[in-house]
C-alpha cells in the first residue's frame, strides 16, 4: 500500500503514540510538511495509519551536541 494516504501521529518524548497523540502536518504531496527545529536531544516515535488501517511504527533519535 505504497500509494496509500496515510495519517501519522507522533511524539517528540520517545513514548509511545496513540490515535491522541500529536498530528504531523503533511502540507501536500510533493510538497514538504511540518519542519522541526532541534535544540536538544530528542527521540521521535510514530504511528502511520492508512484509510484501510493498516498501521507502521517507527523510531529516531537525532542528538545534538554542544557547539565547537
């Protein structure tokens, strides 16, 4: 279901998301969505759920580290 529209709910605190959980804000295809602008360690968690239901996780953790 490559083509499939999904909606994808996140969490910036590397618990897990629900249905209630954060919205990430996709502007459009081709276009590009929500930006986030790090200014510490953050682990990003997701749950993408297509119009059929069928659902895929994911996880990262981008570290920042201090100016040199």
């Amino acid at each position: 279901y490559v083509d499939e529209p999904a909606v994808i709910y996140y969490t910036t605190n590397g618990s897990r998301p629900t249905e209630r959980s954060r919205l990430w804000d996709s502007t459009g295809p081709r276009e590009p969505g929500e930006v986030f602008h790090l200014t510490q360690t953050t682990t990003f968690r997701w749950l993408a759920k297509d119009i059929k239901g069928n659902e895929s996780t994911g996880s990262q953790t981008f570290v920042i580290s201090g100016s040199q």
